[in-house]
C-alpha cells in the first residue's frame, strides 16, 4: 500500500498513481518547453518537471487527468520535488479511482449536513434561526463541498463545512461551560462566518480568486449578502441582523486581518477565537504529521512562518489509515 | 459686531447669543449641581460651566435653546473655556435668528444640489451613472444636510455634500490632466463614498453614532446598499458595480482607517488621494484661522496631533466675514 | 438586599457594609487632609475620598477593616465614585461577615482541589505527572487561594484555581475533539503555567508585584521552579521537563506580552489559546454584568480598550444572585 | 511598426533596435562567460543574457550602443526576460536613431522651461521669487534633463521637471479652489522640492546614486542649497528662507520616508499631498498599460507591492502612438 | 545646610532661597487670578501655586527673581508640588548668590574649554581638525555654556558642552581598545554632533526652541552649517566634509528620532552609541538620586517610561555635596 | 603567503590549503549527485560544489578533514562563491596545521582566563563574587573556547570569553568616568551574560542549536542556573542574586530580541549597551576589512541590513597579518 505523496523523505523512491492538480508550461534555457506540473494524492500535493516536453505530452497532461508516475523525492529550497523518471497517463484498466486521489474532510456531506443542521435546531431566537436556516438553503450544495481556503487551513474537499462543524463542537463546549454567552448568536455566527467564500472562491477544485474575491473579499460580501435575506424575510430592520452582520464582519478581529472592525460583543469575540484556534490546530497537526518525532517542522507560513517540534515521545501513527485523515 | 465664539482670545470679553449643543449635569465637590454646557454660534463652540444650576436653569438651558451669555475666556489645558458670568434664555423680542448660529456650509442646499447634478451629467457610462442617480435620488434631502463627521473635518451642516463638491473640483482638474483617468469612476465614486453616513450618523444636529454605525461602519452600510440598489435596478451582475463598491470599500486606504481592502485600481486610488486631501485643507484651514500670523496653533488631532505655523506674513482676514466662511 | 458596589448607577444612593481595600492620604488644596478609601464587597470596588479626615479616621479606616458607609453615586471621568455622606467602622453587633464582602470564586478550596486533582490522574506520563503533582504539591494553600492578576482578570480569592480549573474543562473539550493532542502535556501546562504567579505576586489580599515579580516575572520563576523540582526528582535530563518548561516560557505567545520564545509545539500553542479564551470570557462578562442591555459597556483595558455592546434582547440576570457570581 | 519592448507578453516574438542600458558580466556553471545585458527603448527596457560570449562581443555590448536583436519573450518569477536568438551592433547604414530608443517626457526641454517659468512669474512675494528664480537660473540645464528617480517614478529623460510641471497644474487648482492656500509658497516648493536630486544622482542617463546621495540625501543637500543661495542674495535671515527650506525638508512627509521633520504649515502638508498623488498617477498608469483590460497587473513596488486591476471595459489604446506616452 | 529642591519627600517642609525658572498667570474658579510659578535651586526645579496674587505679586515673581519661600511638599498625580506658606522677594541684605541657584555641569567653562581643547589636538586630518576648529571658534562663548536640551538629558548650564565631554572621555576607551575606529573623525563629529542646538534652543536660560529649531531641528542646521563653514574654508569638496555631515545627519539613528539616514560608517555608528550611552547614564543617574535604596524611580520618559529600581545596598550619598553633582 | 578566503574579490584565483566547515549532499537536474562544500580558513569561509561526485568524494571530503584545494572566486546574488578545479585531500607530507585553519579570537585560552580573572578580583561584594566565580568555575573550559554565536558576531574559536573580554575594558572605563556605576554588579553581569550559551549552542565546532537552546534560549537557561548555583552556594535568598538574574534576563534590552524585561536598573541598562556597542563594533570590523576604501560593504544582516561605507582615505592593513586579526 503507497504512503501517499504527503509522507515522502528525500531520497525515497515513488510509484504511484497521483491527479493532476495544476499545469504551466515554460521554456528553458536551452529553448526546450517543459511543463511544470502539480501532482496530488489523498495526502497533500507536490511538484515536478515534465522536461523536454512533447506536444502530446500537452495534450496528456492536463489538471485533472490521472497519471501512473515514477521517479524520486528530492528537496529544493527546503520543499520536497518530485523528480519523475516515467509518467504515463492512466487509462480504463489501470484499477485507479479518481475520488480516491482527492483531499477531502474526514466526514461526508451527508455526516456534514446532519450534524449542522442538529446545531440549527438549537438555536431559538426565531430572526436568527430564519436567516441561517435561509442562508444554508440557498448555498446548499457548494457550502457543503467547498475548500475553506485557497492554500491555508482546511484546503480540502469539504474543508468549509468541517471547519464549522469542529468549531461548532468546541461552541457547545464554551456554552455549556460558561452559560452567559448567547447560544443562538454564537452557532449562526459559525455556520455563516464564511459562507461569502462561496462567491470569493472560484469553485471546489483549481480553486482561485474571483474578481470579486479579489477586489472585494469575502467578509464584506456575506455582509452584504446578510443584508439581502434579512430584506427578502421581511426582517432587515431586527437588532439580530445587524448582530450576525458584525459577527461576519469583525471576525478575523484585526484590521490587517481583513475586519474593518474589532468584535464589538461577547459572542463576537468567541467566533474569531474559536475560528482561529479550529484553523492553527488543522494546520499544526498537518505539519506534524509530515514531521518525524524529535524533529521540527518546515517552516508554517499561517502559523507566523515559525517551525513545530514533533515531541520524541509522540507515536501517533495518523499516516497510515485514511479513515482518520482529517 | 460680534467676531465669532471660535476667535476669541483667553482673557477676552465675551456678549452674544449662543446655541446650546450639548448639556451635561453634574455634582460638585460641595454636593450642588451643576451644568456642562456647551455653546455655539457659526463660527465653532465652546465648553462652559453653569455652577450652582437650579431646576429653573436646568429647563431653560437644553439643546437647541438660544441664549445671550456674558462672561471672560479662560484656558484650562490649552483649550478655551467660557466663564460665564450672565446667562440667560433668549425670548421674542430678541433679534436674534437661530439658524444664523449654525455653522454651515458656505454654499446653500440648492447651489449644491445644483453643482452635484451637473457633474452627474458628466457620467457617460450608463451602469455608472443609473446606479449614482438612483442613490442620490434614495437620498436626497440628508445628503444635502448632513456633516460629513461628528467631531473632524467638514463637521457642520451640508458639511457631507460640501465635502463632495470640493473634491468633484479637484478631479475636475485630474481627469483634465491625466487623461487616461476614468471620468465616470471617479465622479460616481466620490458622490457615493461617504453616504453610508446617512446612516452611520444620528443627524444633521446634535449628531452621535447609531448603533449601526458603531458595529458596521458607513463603510460596509455603503458597499451592501449600492448591492441592494444594483438588485432593483436589475444591474447586480455588471463589473461596474463591482467596482463601485470597492472604491467604496477601499477609500480609506489602509486597514487600520477602516478599507478591509486598500485601492486596487487607478480610480480607487485618486478617490482616496481626493478625499484625504479635502479633508486634510478643510482642517487645517480652520485651525489657522484660529491662530494669530507668526504663532503655532492648537495640536490637531486629526493631523497626527501636529501643531500647524501660520507664516507671519499671512494676512488672510478670513476671521471677519461669513460669507467666506467654510 | 442589597445589589452590590460594583451595579450602581450614577445618582443612586448606596447604605452597605463595605470593605477597605486600600487608603492613602492626600493634601486638599484648603491644606486640610483627606483620605482617598478604595471600598469593596464581593461584587467589586469603588473610590472614595474623604474629606477633612481627624486622626480618629485615619486610625478607624484601614485597609481590611469593615465599615457602614451611606452616599450617592457620582462619575468623574466615565468611572464610577462613592460620595460619601455618613460612614463609621462596624462594630461587633453589626451583622455583618468579613468574607462575605471578598470577591471569590463561584468553586470553594476544596471543590477546586477535587477538580484539579481529578485531571491529575489522567495524566499517564510518568514524568509529567511526577513534576506536576510535586509542584502542586509544594504550593499546595497558596494554590488554590491565591487571584490570577492584580488588576486585571480573575482578580479575586480563588481566582488562579478557578481559572485553571475552567481552563481544564474547555482543554478536555479539545482533546476528545482532536485526538491527536497529547493530552498529557496540555493538562500539565495548564496546571502550571501561572504557577509563578504565587511568587510574583504579594499575596491573597492586598496583592501587588514583589521585588521579584517586578525584575523577573512569573514567566522566568516558574521556569526556573520547573527546574529545580526535576532536579529534586532525578529526572533533569528528561524531553517532558523541557517542554514544561518552554509551555510555561511560550504561553504569552508574544515577545511584547511576555514570553521570550513563541509557542513551538502544538499543546504550547492550544494552552496559549485556551489561557486567552478564558481570560478574555472572563474579563467581558464581568464588563457586560455592568452593563444595561443597548448600551455599551466602560472601557476595557484588557480588550485593547474596546467597548462592548450588551444585546438589547440579553435578559440574563446574573447581578442578582451570589451563587452565580464568577 | 514596432509595438516597444514593455509591451510584448511571453511567447511573442521580438525583432527590434534597442539600446544597451546596462552590462553585467558572469561566469556560468559550465565555467563560460555570459553577458546580462538590460535593453530598453523609448516604451521601457528588459532584461536579457548573451551566453558564451566572446572578446568582441564584450567590446560591442557596452552601455549606449545600440543593437539589432531578435530573440522571444519568456518570463522568469513573474517578469519577463528577452531570449536572444540573434544579435548584432547598429552600424551606420540602419536606419535608427540613439534619441528615439530613450524614454523621455511628453513635452520637450523648451515646452518645460516656457511653462515652469510661466507659473515662477506667477510669484509675488520678493523673497520667494528671488531664491526660486536664483536656484532654477543655477540649475538650468541639468534641471530640464534630469529623471526625478532611479527606477520608481518618473525615471525618463526630463522626467523631473515634467514631474514639477503637472504638480504646478494640479496647484493651481487648488489654490484657485481654496483662496487661503500661500500660492507663492506652493508654487516655490513645488519647483525646489526635488532639486537636491541633481546632486543626488549621477546624471542623466545611467543614472545611479552619488557618495551624497547616499551619504546625504537629496532633502538634505537641498535645505544646504538654499541656504547658500539666501546667503549669495543676502537674505538669508529672511522667515521665507526658513519656510522654504521646511518644504524640501518635510515633503516626504514621514520619517521613515526621509523627512526628519513631518509638514508644519498648510502649503507644505499640501505640497506633499501633490508629490505623492502625481508619482502614485505616474506609476499606476505605466503598470496599467502593460496590462490587459479585464486583467491584474505586475506588483508595483512603488506601490506597497500591491497589484491593480485594469477594469475590462478599460479600451484606452495607449500602446498605439508614441505621441501620448508619458 | 538645605538638602536641594530635588531631594524632598511629600510631606517635608522647606525654607529655602529659590530661583524662579517660570511664571503663567491663571484664573481661579472663583474669578480670582493665581500665579503658577516654577522654582528651581541647583537640584532641580517643582512647581507652585501663589493663590489670589495681587499686582505687586505680579511684578515682584518674574523668571529670574530670587525669592525666600516656606511650605510643604505634596503630591499630584505622583509629581511633587510645593504648597507656599510664605514667599517673599530676596533682597540685597539676604546672603544668597543667584548663581548658586543654577544647575549647571560639575566641571567650569574654562575647565570644559581646556579639555575639548586637548582632544581638538589628538585630530590630525587636517580637513576635519580646521572644520572643526573653526566650527569651535565660531560658536565659542555659547558652546560652553548652553544646555544640551529643554527638559530631557545635560538641561543645565553648561550640559551641551559637558555631555561632550563624558563622550570624548569615553571615545578614548574605545579607540585605545579598537585601532581600527578613525580617531579624528570620531573626535570631531562628537564635538560637532549637537551644535546646532545653538540655534535650535533659545538660550542659556528659560529656554525653549526657536522657530528655525521647530521647523528645520538642529541636526538639518548643523548639516547646513558645517557646509557654509567648508565653503569659508575653500574645501567644500573634500569627502571628509560630507563623512561629518553624515555623521551629524545620522547621530540619531532612527528616523522617527530625526535622523534622515541610519549611520553608513563606523565612526558614526559609534558616535551614535556614545551619544545615547552618555545622555542614558545622565538620566538614569539623576533619577536614582532621588530615589532611596530599595525603592523604585518615578516613570522616566526618556527611558521609554520605565522605572529603575535601586538596589537596596546602593550607599552612594550623592545628594549631599554639591561638588559631586552632575 | 597566501590572503585568507574572506578576502579574494570576484575573479581571483585560489589555491590554498582549506578545511571542510559542512558538507551537504544534493541531486542535479542530471540526475547525478552533488557536494555543497564550505571550506574555511582562519579568515572566513565560502560556499563551494562539488559536482558528480563519486562515493570516494563522499568518504573523503567530510566536515573537518582538511584539502588542497585550488579554483576561482565567483558570485552569486552578491555572495562570493569558489568554483573548484581541482581538489584533493591533504596528506601527512602537506605542510599544513589544522589549528592554523581555525578562526579564533587574537588572545589565546591563557589569556583571556588571567584577564577575566583579574576583573573578578575586583568585585568587592561577596554575593556577587561568589556565584561569579562558582559559576566560571562549573563551566571552565568550555567558557574559554565556546564561539558567541553560531553565525552573527564573534562566532570563532574563544569568541565568547573574548567578547566578554573587550566589554570588561569597556566597562572600566564607564565606572572610572561615572562612579555612581556598581561596579560589581557590572563586572559580574558582563562575564555571565552570555553563559547559557554553552548549552544553547552544540559546541565549539560544527555550532548550532541544541532542543534547549530552541525551546528555551540562553537567557532562561542561565536564569535558571544562577538560580542553581545560587541554592548550591545557600544564598539564594539575597538580593544581589535577583539583580545578576535580571541582568541576564534583561540584556538584550527589547522583548523582540528575547528580553520579557527591559533593564530596570542602571548597571543592567549599561551592560545592555556594552554588549550591543561590541557586538557592533565586531561585526562593522570585520565587514570593513573585506571592502574597498572608497567602496560599500556587502549588507550586513546583523545591523539592520545596511550596507556600510569605508572612507577612501582608510588606509588599515588589517588583512595581512594574522596577528592583528580579530
């Protein structure tokens, strides 16, 4: 059984079948084209150079496509390389399945769906339930299947929804725990903090910016998509929608951060908390699990591009099944 | 003829009639009460104290009252306070017009309403121009009344679409010299940048913040409001209204004023430029004004709390007539 | 009954036995002396001055003894003062009960223990345990009496264990939720991480930094402390004593807060959060209680001197009953 | 006819006269000398390498030749690079002449001269017109040729004076707008603001930074510069000398933008404003008309790094004719 | 013998001849008119309040008067004020010299003039020895006698040129210890570094910036300055001159403390170190002097507002004698 | 005789006997494996490759063997490389002594311990002397041989101990200028500032960060030690002992560069000076040494990235002798 393309050290030998994730072409300094290609598995991605390239190759090797690859693991500027020997595109004998090559959240979008829609009933405020039980009809199926991020945390098949369902957990936690914080308030602001990716992200695979991503961004557009049910309810006038807008608005609490304003409120100041706890500890435990213990981490970008150590006595051996990849 | 609450010096006389903006009760050490008050002709306002305040006084002097007061300018903490010696209620038999102690705008209603409608005009890009219209037209009598602040620069009334006429002047100017500006953007969106304030403030006087204002910013109320205006007009999906609310959104430039997003367009950028140099001469000019030829003026906060020199060869009389006033 | 120092409102009258916390005298500028009395009971602390003391008052009002004071409540500033009309010490046929007026966790001492000592026994490596259970040991009183700050949150009997102890049950929430955090690390680190604080800080009551506590902080106490108990043990050159060590060091995250070093492994991360969270659930509620429901809350200081708003619809009562008192 | 070297995307072919601009030698890994030579005509210039190259080719390629290359156009970490194919010396029978291959202002050294002495009679105050008129007479020719930077803005023949001739234009409407500004101040700073840069760089073409420049600076220099002049004049004593010098001084505003001291009096607050708003107007409009409409553009350094947006219906055609470049 | 202004404690009473630095006239709430008056002996200087003055009092407390005071010592916001029992005009029949009421440098201008004098003899480039001398010679009288600051470090008679000094002094160890620091230039520009402040401050006594200080700072008029003196000197080209320049440019460091440009060489950096070490021990110095063993400094502002603690066996007794002062 | 590594320029030819600092391992794009070699003399060391190498290479050409080696110097982003022809290990008959290929400070082992030794009889107060003494005592060799850091300054052989050598002079010289200096209480801080670095670093050669220099860093290591030796020594409860620890704990001034603490005392604030003046004054030699007279320094990363500039009339011949070498 592979390892997955994640787990590779320098020097180690692959042969795998692996999805094609990105493609570019260049020229290199002896006028040949090449293609730069992004290779993925299960387990995270990796990149490599396709030299010498033919225009069948171009034709070949397109996102998407399934390959059957070869060749070595080395390392660049402290970032693995795949090396390939061969690589030839699968085809309807090779016993590959596609689904099988993609990153996805631990739970199915059914899982998913349950278990947020057991977290809507809780909450009683009839304004609150209305709009979040709105919001979730209207983007159903892409919020249930999108990444959370282009290239940060949760960057996976589903990976929006299972952050709002772990954040959702810890909630549950904080409410039992300390009963003054406000349920309803709390739990909508989870399940739509980042539902305006679903407009600022192009879609569940290749995914980039879109205009409006760009030139808007995500926080500033699920405000005014707020806006829009509450109009559409008859309820644009209610204290609570103005609430759920600054709990979208003032989520990433810090104006560098993307929030023109600080969390104004108790429940407000929670989400963010959470938020940026469930999103440090899905980084922290990818980066561990590809780190050998007594050693450190490459360096995380997200995480302040500071480097993690791997206790020698930490044994988890989460590389082996997929069933519990998160 | 009197010269105006804002000029006068510490150790002057002061006789006039005076608006009442604001009135706050207090305790004094001695166990009586007394009055915060403070009073305003056209010309700025003033901090004074009513000590030892019966009930009668405290009917009489509320906000919006009139009164003829007489006392001695002092200073306390570099700032100017107005010892009052006599006070009292303004009646009939006063000649005295309570809207000639507001400070205005040094063009009338009409004249702006007047200038703005020409530059809309000027708007050939039909999207541009129907989504500006439609917004001023949802607007109209505030966006000709309003202060443009509560406390900074162009705080008085029409102060918001005086604010605006000054800086259609200007890229009146830019567009004739940089031709590869586009006219249309920049005119809509310094027109519309500021109109969130309609509802981030409470009114054309005795203006605080709503709540809206406090946890959304006129920022955001603006960029959902052209969304909303965008959807009636059937126009939602046209780039323009993109970026019509990311001119908005960005006008502030730097996260920390409040722009989650800085300018990412040529016309973004000079709206910025615009806005903060308007705001900037408005401030300056008045703190000038305040001060005598070859002396530094009072810090102004909104200038990074700068003292500001006025050359001592300035001989601007600006002090003396209204009808220069801005 | 009566409601509490720390819920009056500006021109209610107040008749309570109080508790000096602290007295200092002054000169007025008539040349007579007054005394400047902080006065608390179990809900919080408010100043007062009294004017014109005798030597009698400066005899009778200490800190820690017990008076009947009867005033109005007046602000200077946007904080609250106690105007005081008539006081005198309490006598022993006063029914009044000194521990009744100090602000104390909702948990007793020995409930506290119990708690603490149970997460104690979950930790199953040897190591951890031994250093946890012996430093626990050592400070065993102190410990669970002791506040967690001076000024700022869980300023009150009990407050270092009590914030602990909600730390512990927020921690568990996060280990069964992502099974890869080593459980054992997270617990020690909580248990110890403001373990310094016993010598940083003065005392129970009265508390303000020691010598100690000013040049060297709880941070690099407890670090050396760590050290010195492994040694004690024999286990000095263990990994676990390190990365006791470096959470202790890293749990202020930040250079600017505190810690030399930046969380560097998963569970230092997590403990620095969760220290955070509750610091800061702690600090907002106790703003919100004072708050009426629309309005904003003081200023607070711990919140990078934000304000906060209590929803208009938030009925919660908790001013009105001690049992609920955190 | 060509299209100019800024303009080509990657894949394209390019067969062009260019000037050499600068020569670089190296030794490649395969032990042989390579050339990395910038080419640039009148629209920018590109980078390129001549590997293997021998003797005679280190004698033709020297800065201010001109050449006849053909090559393509390939990008290297987002910028593009021209591979050469063939390459050879001008000689006298090609048609090409040296002047049209450098980047100059759109209007000529007399064009410039006319207008800034234009707006230098516009002056009224003695002292002001003497020393500006003294510091322009010393200056001449150099001033009229110089760029206003080594590589940010206005980096072309003369651009340093076409840089003071649209800050004069766009000063003149502010002053006409706001009748309290000192135009003779403004229009005076305006013109000296940047002087201090013909000492601060080499000179006119290959240009970089002097011992003074670095050493000094060209603020510096020029707060010395006109003192010396005032002194020649005998009216060094003069309080115009002083505010003068306090324009150059202050004019980048911030001290990490190399003003010890930030604008003190309103025409040099406004002549920053100026400063910053035309460079920024220059840079945004080379980017963008590098750029497809509906697409980014390359990150401008000048500009925080930040990357803009050239809107789809952007159908300026700039490239086109020579005329229009600025 | 009287224990200085400086060393009292709240509480103490003093009786002594005193100087006054300054007077402000202000207005009581009572309408009555009062003095704030700051007296100074050589210790140092504390503000009073002469309540309800007369005319005569007017006239008689002027800066520069000597007077015979008696009164307490209290505190305000933690700064000592000296309550006025009794105050009276000195006249000729009091044994009191107003000179022994200055603070001034321990060492006398002959004494400072002799030892500059010696080191100005170590400098053997002749370039920077005549720009120095002459720079020297120049500025003679005030250089020896001139504070180094209004109210930070050396703000006594004499401090610029005995903080001149103490650096010399120690840049002595430093080339005796590093060969290869050039002496010359390090000699010269610490001789140099701060004698613009000869036009940046107002004079010996009372003083306060200039108007050339406000708007151009010391270190921009000493650039200037030594550029007009090389000229005189006919060796305005030499690189040695721009080295000093620099040197003086770059004596702050930092731009936000005024220094356009970080120091480019080694002797500049040095100076810069020098200059920061010498004025932090002067402050650092005078603070503990009044501090008792054991106990922490009041916030010092030029250390960043922080307290300095003095070791409990710190048995210095410097308050007593003059001779020791500094 | 040959010129040392660190000062061949761009294009010069080596041939000189060098010893292996590292060697990493690498893969070609050809598939074939490489050596990164850097070799050093006593003056520096360079970057070198080793392409195609064979097994024999690897066995051969390891850290600390020492090889004849003989090629070009070229440069790489501003970085001089040595491109080998030809390379062999040296043998019993070469004519070279390792020893001599080490970089080390100018004063040997002996030395430095008779100097450090005479400063500690200096300090009179028996607190102080004793843990000063017992603490060099515990770590005598390693102290006199240890680098002071792994890359930045006075990182060769006995760097540390010389390090604390220059500052001892230094710091003579402060407390003969300034007698209100401690100086038992300097002279102590200085020579045990730096000692957690035995344990942060891995040893004389080869040097990098241990797991308790990572999580913990040398200024908490040697907190705790002092705390140690402290107990061991039974005076761990006087105060002297608290002041050494915030010495140690404070000198690096500024929490970014790893202090929790700024200095709170004078000695602790001048230690801090000292070793930043040194450390400077290191790094700024040795960068001098390599450029040019007339010409800037490579940026130096430890100062801020700024690039320094040697006088073109600096005429030291530091780089010939070994003897002068620092």
């Amino acid at each position: 059984m592979v390892k997955g393309i994640a787990f590779y050290k320098e020097g180690e030998h692959v042969h795998e079948y692996l999805l094609i994730k990105s493609v570019t072409k260049g020229l290199a300094s002896n006028g040949k084209p090449f293609l730069t290609i992004y290779l993925q598995d299960k387990t995270g991605d990796i990149e490599s150079k396709l030299w010498g390239c033919t225009t069948d190759d171009e034709a070949n090797y397109v996102p998407g496509a399934v390959v059957l690859a070869e060749g070595d693991i080395t390392t660049f500027r402290g970032r693995n390389q795949f090396k390939i020997r061969t690589i030839r595109p699968a085809t309807e004998r090779d016993a590959v399945n596609k689904a099988d090559l993609v990153m996805a959240a631990p739970l199915s979008v059914d899982e998913l769906n349950e278990k947020i829609t057991r977290y809507l009933f809780e909450i009683k405020n009839p304004v609150i339930q209305r709009i979040t039980r709105a919001l979730l009809k209207k983007n159903h199926r892409a919020f249930f299947e999108y990444p959370a991020a282009v290239s940060i945390h949760h960057n996976f098949l589903s990976g929006l929804a299972y952050h709002v369902c772990c954040m959702l957990d810890m909630a549950k936690s904080v409410v039992d725990l300390y009963p003054e914080i406000d349920k309803d308030l709390l739990y909508a602001g989870i399940i739509i903090h980042d539902m305006g990716k679903l407009e600022e992200l192009s879609g569940v695979t290749a995914t980039s910016y879109t205009l409006s991503g760009n030139l808007i961004g995500h926080i500033s557009i699920m405000v005014t998509n707020i806006g829009k049910i509450a109009e559409e309810l008859g309820i644009a006038d209610k204290e609570e929608v103005l609430l759920l807008k600054h709990m979208v608005l003032s989520h990433h609490e810090n104006p560098e951060w993307g929030s023109p304003k600080p969390p104004m409120f108790k429940e407000a100041e929670i989400l963010h908390i959470l938020d940026d706890m469930d999103a440090k500890i899905n980084v922290m435990t990818r980066a561990i699990r590809k780190t050998r213990p007594g050693e450190f981490s490459e360096r995380i970008f997200a995480m302040n591009n500071r480097t993690l150590y791997r206790p020698s006595f930490d044994e988890h051996q989460s590389e082996e099944g997929p069933e519990s990849f998160t």
